[in-house]
C-alpha cells in the first residue's frame, strides 16, 4: 500500500512544477495586461476617449435629441410610427424610462468617462519621454470626461460620479451624486485641464477655460464663469469667422473661431457623421431620416429672426429645414461634417451672460450681432437683458445643442415648452428620466428623478 | 403546428475567406497498480497526469507584409467585397490558446462481488480563469451494494437484480471564453483632420478572481430486474447544488461596461428519474414498452453579495429575471388582467404610467396592479413564467411479428412557457402577412370584443396602451406531445437473400408525425438563446420543424 500512496502522490508533486503552463495571456490581441504600458500605448488610448464622443450615443445623433429636438426650434416629424415614435415621445415629454435612446446615451456617455479613467488610473505610473505629452493627454482626459459629464448632469441630473478605472463592475459603487455636485466635479476637472493643456491642438487650454465658464453658468455661478471666459478672449487665440457659414463644414476645419469640435470624416471607414442623414433634407437614402428630416424646424423659431440677419440662409435652407451641416454624403450616416461644439462666439454670448447687463455684457453680444449684420442693440433696445440675450443666442447658436440647456439655465423651460406643445406646465419635465435598465440592475443604489 | 415536407434550398456565395487552424497538445502519463487480496476483494489504484494545451487560430491569412492573401483568388466573387486585385484591404487573423493540466487519482474497491466502492480525486487547473484562482479539486465517492448476491435474497427467483447506488461527487465548469478573466481592447478609432487615426479602448472587463463554476452532486438509485428480466429500469434521486455559476451578468454602465463575466450565485436542481423496459409479450408478437419520466425543479438559491435580482435582456430587451426563489431566467414582466372595454373603464383603472403620448384606448391591455399603490409603475413586474419544465416524459413501443416490426416513440414535454417574442408583430395586425390566426378574436369593439384576450389591432401600440411590453401575453403555454417517431419494417426471409446479405431489411420510417399543443408559433421546442442560461425559451420566428419521411433498405453483409 505504501507503492500506492506514493502513486497518489506523484501528480500532485508534477503540478506543482508547472506553475507557468497555465498562466496564458491573450496573443493577438491587446488587452489590460499588456497595455498601457508606454507612452506611445497612451498616445493610442486617448484617441479612443474621443472615439466615444463620435458615438450616435453621444455626439452622433442622441445628444441632438436631448439638448437640441427637446426644446422649441425644432420638433420630431409628428405621426411617427415604429422606432421613430419614441423620438416623438422625447420631442412631447412622453418619454418613459425604457425609451431605448434613454439607455444608449448612458452606456455611450459612461464608455467615454471609462476610457478616460482608465488613461487617468494609469498614467502616472508609466514614464514618459514627453512631459508635455503625458500632460497634454491627462488634461485632453479631464476635458473628454467633463464634456461628457456635463451632458449628462444637464441631460439625467443625477447620475452616478465615476472618477477612476472600474475594475470589478459588479462590485462597483454606483455614487449616484446631484447635478450640482456633477458640476462641481467638472469646474474641479477643468480647472487642472487648463493648467495641462496646450495653447493649440485638438482640445486647447482655452476650450478647457472655455467649458468651465459654461458649466459655471449652468449651474448657477456666473462671477465664477467670468474669469475662464475672459482668459479664452484675451489668449487671442479665437476671433470670430467674417462670414457666419464659414464655421462648418469640411473645407472651415480650422476656423479660429473653433474652440472645439467633434471630428469626423467620410470615407465609408466608420468615422462619418450620422447627423446630415437624422436630421438634414439631403441625407441619404437608407439613413433614418432618408433625407425627410425627423427634426423639423418650428415655424416659431423661424419667425424669430430680425429682418436682415445674415444668419437665416446659413442656418435655414429655403424649404426651412436645418442647413448648417448640410453635406453630400455618398453613403448612410457617412458625412465629413464636423460638431462644433465650443466656438467663440459662445464664449462672447457666454461672458455676455457672466458680466450682465452693462456696457461690457452689450458690447460681447454687439460683435456677434455685428457679425450677423444687425445695428448694435443697448439698454434702451426693448425688452429685458436677458430677453434679448436669449434670442441672440437662439438665433446664433441654432441647431447647436444649447437651446434646451438655455431654456432650463433662464427658468423659462416649463412656460416656453408648455406654450408650445399646448401642454400643463406640469407635464413638461425638466430632467430626463434615468434609463430604467440602469436602475434595475442597482435598484438599492439608483433612484429615478423625482418628476419621473 | 408542424408543416408538411419543406424543402430549404441553400445558396451562399461568400466573399471572405477564413482559415481555422487547432493544435492540440497532450501528454499524459498514467499508473496503475492493482492487488487481488485474495480473490474476494479486488483494489485498483489509478494515478494519471494530463496536461493539455489548445491553441487556435483563425482570420484571414496573409503573409508576412500582410497585404496579400495566401490564397488564390480568381474570378470575380471575392474581388466584391474584401479584396481588389488580390490586395487585402481588411482582415485580421486572431490567435488563442488555452491550457488545462490535471491530475486525477482513483481507487477501486470490489468486495465479495457485492459491494463496491469507487473513490476519485482529480485537480485540474485552467488558464482561462484569473491568475489568483485557476485550481479546482474535485472529489467524488460512490457506493453499490448488489443485494439481489446476498444470501437472503439468492431464493427470491423474482429478482434477478437489484442494485442499491449512492454517490457524491463535485464537477467543475470552465466553458468561458480563452480570456474571459483578462479584459480585452478592441479598436476605437478617431479623426484627425481627413486621416483616421488609431485608438484602443477597454471592450470586455477583468476579473482577476474568475473560477471554476463547482457543482455538488448527490444521487441515491436502484437498478432493478425483475421477472426473469421482464421488467427492468433504474430509479434516481438527486440533488445538485451549482455554486460560483458563470454568468455574463449586467452590470451598472456607468462601469464602462454592459456585462461582465463573474462567479454569481447558486442554483439547486432537484429531480427524480425513473426508467422502466417491460417486455409486454414474449412470442411470436413481441411487444415490449421503454417508458422515461423526469421532473426536475430548478431554483436560484444564492445570488450575488447582496442577493440583488438579475435582469437579462435577450432578443428584445429585459424579459427575464434570476431571482432568489425562482428557476433560473424566468420570465419577468407585467401581467394582462384584461381588456379595456370603454373609456369610463380606462378612466377607473390605477394610472398607467407606460402608456404612450396617445393614451390607452379601448382594447388596449388592462396591467395588474401588482403591488397595489394604485398606478402600473415598473415596480408591478413580476415573474410571468419560465422555461424549465415541470415533468418531461418518453414512451416508445415496439412491435415484432414474425418478419415485420413496428416501432412508435411519443415524447412529452409538460408544464412549460415559452416567451413569444413573435406575438409581438403577429398578434395585433402589425405585421401585413401571416399573423397568428388568434387575431381573428381580438377585440374590435365593445360589442364585439372577441374573445377576452386578444387586444385590438394597433400597429403602433407604444403611442397608446404599449400592449406590447414585456408581459404575461407574451409568455405562452409550451407543452406538448408529440408523436416523434414511427416506424414500419419487414426483414426479408433467409431464403430470399441467397446468401448474398446476412440481413436485408425494408422500412419506412417518419419523424415529427404530429404535435399537440395549444403553443400558437411554430414548435414549442424553440430556445433562441440556446447559449445562454439567463435568457431561455425566447422564440423569435424559429423555423417550423420539417416532418421527414424515410423509405430505405438496411442490408448488412
């Protein structure tokens, strides 16, 4: 029996001399491992922060939705069937909170803030050869997940602050913070960007300066929001373009007045923009909207233009539908069509807002009115400060994802929608449901909002 | 409902080419050492090693500058889509691998022919799970004891055998994928100007922690023969306990990730077996009976640290819940009580809050008020049914008279729901063709409200009573009996095969003959997400079963 054991014995005893033969990591391809290893890997890696912003859960087509069709310029088709209903619903504050778009937002918004933790969770213990570039992508990281936070402060509210690489997901803590304490975060984030980031290049220490004043506003803080604004004007590094239609499209990529803007490029390579086909008249064939626009523009806002503004034919076809990213695209969802998303006028409009009515606040709205060809306005033009700031910016900034977040910032969300719609003012919600499968899988840690 | 013949013609062209390459490495040494004491008891030792290493590889292939493929192309079929001029334009070529190494050590032990007892331990260790927990050891014991040898049966001549079985033994599970315990990147890439640019970003999570899924299995059974070995079968019972299940879960987005690979939970199964072959007449007929019947009881005992419910979305959004207390993957959502009659009635009822911007109207769906706060929130769901059959049974009969034999196998599956995911289209008029025939009893007004369950025709019911949530309508009564086989033969005579064959036998033979259920789709039998334990019995236009009819010859030489 002794013979026995010893047999017993003996496979235990080969285990224990192959500790390696079982420890595989994947070949071909990359993982967490193996990554984030060098500098050049982290060169790699921010590019895919930015890829979350192209995503038609973000940047592509749902944020559009959210900021921009929610509000009173323009509005769904009407009549909608099948998957464009719950586009409707979102345009007459009938969403529920299984609305699919709901959903797609959240997990396209979270994908990018993951990316960016990650870079931001790992970066400092790899040496760079670059200081400037190690900085440069930390502070590009900051401003991805700030950009995408504040969507989703302005879009959820609250929503869950996730700061650092998730390593267990199942374990997490979710966090679910209020919208103030979102922006907190933000005007914290932004604050080091600017400090990393260079003058130029694709986000700019002004773009941070820039974003930081808006969330500043947003969240009720205008003398915060005055000094940003006021290093993106006197950087001089942004000007306003002389002619309103030379800021979009593919040959105006570099405008100065361009402070940020989401890239895209067409080419069938999976970088093309999905908004001429949602939302222009010449999309093409095979893109959801066909060409037929789901967002119409109100008649409304097309009323709301002063005669002479040269701003109409840039922003407005002659058949009133969205002109300012019309493109030709040869393939669906396939166009070169940048999203600019920060540009100075913004930041001129922006500051207007900080200052408040005064010389100062007209003189930043009189350059963009100048631009569009209108006389100069002051304290004795009619109607409130903040009445005429809201149309300039209505009119200036169109189609550009910032007139839901205006209506809300001004109070005037509920009587403008209400107004509208033709609905209770009680029915027009401020905060976007949060997406129900997002509170079923944490239903200790979620809670929906309030008005939902 | 099962459709006469079909015939599925197949044409594919296919402008890709794949290669699929598998190495297999084993070597294995194994001892034995064996001892018969003295003639009565018999020991057999057995020690084995195992390591084993798989490697596969598959993609396109191309050679070294990784701009022209290997192989040929010629015509123009591949040069549509991937290739032009035989330059490859796109592809990738992925290659995995994976290793086991095990260790296994078994005892046998025989005593005077009537007990018996096996004893086995085998350690196996797998590179898929992560690196701090990839050993399981997994023991197991089981007992026999022969009574039919001992002394005080060897008079009974009823019983030919009778075997009294125990056992106890632990399995474990690593069918996950190669590096489901190492987070994966895949491409996302960016613009720059008019280039593209190349990025990375986190595709699948990590679990340093990920291990063997580990199930506890207790079975106690009799093998009995009884009658001159007229009558005989098995009877079981059995417990099994699966812990540490591997499940691609749903985890909060807000991680960067939909779902993540983890150990959640415990499933207990409970079941009973039992097996019987009576040889009904011996003779020139020959009739004899195999009859099968399980029924078996699934139930999620633990899940996570907190035990919170899992919610899984298969073809069509979350319809399924693993819930402490429920089988694995019920059906989960709101239950139909009814059929709207008139707007008084709408204007009565708990407020709705899943209607669309339209509002219910009449014939839209009444939804129960389960936890009764007056309003239909997302809170009055609740499991509406599950996959996991009640009892299943098989009965087939077999016929020999002289030179014909006859043979009917009839299967029945009861006390099972399948989720209908088709009803969705194909029972409230969306679809142009081929809806259910049930819609002919849908409401169509008050007077005339067909027959009670079926709302009414409504090709965008999100905008008004959103009939077509996740609820009890869709879940149906999948049971059935089916006729699965039948069989008619005649051997031919000796005389007539001259010796050319030692057997020549004519038969005809049908499958799937018939089904008797009240399921309304194709076949009951459907499981679209057949891979997935938390998604089961989704049917989302699965194809009818074909009814095959065989006429043949067996000839042996």
């Amino acid at each position: 029996m002794k013979k026995s054991l010893l047999i017993l014995l003996l496979p235990v005893l080969f285990i224990s001399c192959s500790e390696d033969f079982t420890v595989l990591g994947p070949i071909s391809e990359r993982n967490v491992v193996n990554y984030y290893k060098t500098q050049s890997d982290f060169e790699v890696a921010i590019n895919g922060a930015f890829d979350a912003l192209q995503s038609n859960g973000t940047f592509g087509v749902n944020y559009v939705l959210f900021m921009e069709m929610r509000a009173d310029n323009t509005e769904n088709g009407g009549g909608a069937t099948g998957l464009a209903a719950t586009l409707e619903q979102l345009d007459k504050f009938e969403e529920i909170a299984t609305a699919g778009e709901l959903n797609s937002t959240w997990i396209a918004s979270y994908e990018g803030i993951a990316r960016a933790n990650t870079i931001l969770s790992r970066i400092d213990e790899v040496s760079f050869t670059s200081d400037d570039v190690k900085n440069r992508i930390k502070g590009e990281a900051l401003f991805v997940r700030s950009l995408l936070y504040y969507h989703l402060g302005v879009i959820f509210g609250n929503v869950p602050l996730i700061t650092a690489e998730v390593t267990a997901p199942q374990n997490m803590n979710l966090n679910q913070v209020s919208a103030a304490e979102v922006m907190t975060q933000i005007a914290t984030d932004l604050t080091t960007a600017e400090g990393l980031l260079p003058s130029t290049g694709r986000v700019s220490s002004g773009a941070a300066a820039a974003l930081l004043g808006r969330v500043y506003l947003q969240a009720g803080d205008k003398a915060s929001a005055v000094a940003p604004l006021k290093r993106v004007v006197s950087s001089n590094v942004y000007s306003l373009e002389a002619n309103y239609a030379d800021v979009w499209g593919p040959g105006n990529e570099g405008s100065s007045e361009i402070l940020f803007q989401v890239e895209y490029m067409s080419g069938n390579v999976g970088e093309g923009s999905s908004y001429t086909d949602m939302f222009t008249a010449s999309g093409v064939a095979g893109g959801v909207g066909g060409g037929s626009a789901p967002q119409t523009v109100t008649q409304d806002f097309i009323d709301s233009y002063e005669a002479g503004d040269l701003r109409q034919a840039a922003t407005l076809s002659d058949s009133a539908t969205v002109e300012k990213y019309e493109d030709t695209p040869t393939a669906p969802f396939d166009s070169d069509v940048n999203w600019v998303e920060i540009r100075y006028a913004e930041v001129l409009l922006n500051l207007a807002e900080a200052v408040g009515e005064g010389a100062e606040g007209y003189g930043y709205i009189n350059q963009v009115r100048a631009r569009a060809g209108l006389a100069a306005i002051d304290g004795t033009t009619p109607g409130s400060y903040d009445d005429k700031l809201l149309h300039e910016r209505r009119v200036e900034l169109a189609f550009e994802n910032k007139r839901w977040p205006d209506l809300l910032r001004h109070g005037k969300a509920k009587s403008v929608m209400a107004s509208q719609l033709g609905i209770a003012e009680a029915s027009v919600t401020l905060l976007f449901p949060i997406p129900q499968s997002q509170i079923d899988v944490a239903p200790d840690e979620m809670s929906q909002n309030a008005e939902h | 409902m099962l459709k006469p013949l079909s015939i599925t013609l197949i044409i594919a062209l296919t402008a890709s080419t794949a290669l699929a390459e598998t190495f297999n490495i084993t070597s294995g040494s194994t001892t034995n050492a064996g001892n018969n004491f003295n003639g009565s008891d018999t020991v057999n030792i057995t020690g084995a090693l195992n390591t084993g290493s798989t490697a596969n590889e598959f993609g396109i292939k191309t050679d070294g500058d990784k701009n022209t493929i290997i192989l040929s192309t010629t015509g123009s079929i591949i040069t549509a889509g991937i290739y032009a001029d035989g330059i490859v334009n796109s592809g990738e070529e992925v290659i995995e691998e994976w290793s086991l190494v095990s260790a296994l050590a078994r005892l046998n032990y025989v005593f005077q022919d009537k007990y018996l007892l096996t004893a086995t331990i085998r350690s196996d260790r797998s590179s898929r799970f992560g690196a701090n927990n990839q050993t399981g050891i997994f023991p197991s014991v089981s007992l026999g004891w022969r009574a039919n040898q001992e002394s005080f049966l060897s008079g009974v001549d009823e019983i030919n055998e009778l075997k009294l079985r125990g056992s106890y033994g632990v399995t474990g599970n690593f069918e996950i994928p190669n590096y489901g315990a190492i987070g994966l990147l895949s491409g996302a890439n960016y613009v720059s100007g008019t280039s593209q640019i190349n990025g990375v970003a986190p595709s699948t999570s990590s679990n340093a922690d990920l291990t063997w899924e580990t199930s506890y299995q207790m079975n106690v059974g009799v093998d009995y023969a009884l009658l001159n070995d007229r009558i005989y079968g098995s009877i079981d019972y059995y417990t099994t306990t699966t812990e540490d299940l591997l499940l691609f879960v749903t985890v909060p987005a807000a991680s960067g990730f939909d779902v993540a690979l983890t150990n959640i939970g415990e499933v207990e199964n409970k079941g009973f077996e039992f097996s019987m072959t009576s040889r009904n007449m011996v003779g020139s007929l020959n009739w004899a009976t195999d009859f099968n019947f399980a029924a078996n009881q699934n139930t999620v005992t633990k899940l996570g640290p907190e035990g919170d419910d899992i919610l899984s979305s298969g073809a069509a959004g979350a319809r399924h819940i693993t819930r402490i207390g429920d089988a694995i993957g019920s059906y989960y959502g709101y239950v139909v009580d009814g059929i709207y009659q008139s707007q008084a009635e709408i204007d009565a009822a708990p407020v709705d809050r899943l209607v669309g911007s339209g509002g219910a109207r009449p014939g839209d769906f009444r939804f129960k008020d389960i936890n009764g706060d007056g309003e239909i929130t997302s809170d009055d769901r609740t499991v509406t049914g599950s996959y996991h059959p009640d009892y299943t049974f098989g009965i087939t009969n077999r016929f020999e008279y002289k030179n014909f034999d006859f043979n009917i196998f009839i299967q029945g599956v009861m006390g099972r729901e399948v989720l209908n995911l088709s009803a969705r289209h194909l029972k409230n008029g969306e679809a142009n063709v081929g809806s259910y025939a049930v819609l002919n009893d849908r409401w169509i007004s008050e007077s005339n409200p067909g027959n009670g369950e079926h709302p009414r025709a409504d090709r965008s019911s999100a905008s008004h009573g959103n009939n077509n949530r996740p609820s009890s309508y869709q879940v149906e009564d999948g049971s059935y009996v089916k006729i699965k086989n039948l069989s008619f033969g005649y051997t031919l005579p000796d005389e007539f095969l001259n010796g050319a064959f030692s057997r020549a036998r004519i038969y005809t033979a049908m499958t799937n003959v018939a089904i008797f259920t009240d399921y309304v789709g194709f076949n009951p039998e459907v499981n679209l997400q057949a891979n997935s334990s938390l998604t089961p019995g989704e049917d989302y236009g699965a194809y009818p079963l074909s009814r095959t009819i065989q006429v043949g010859i067996d000839l042996a030489f």
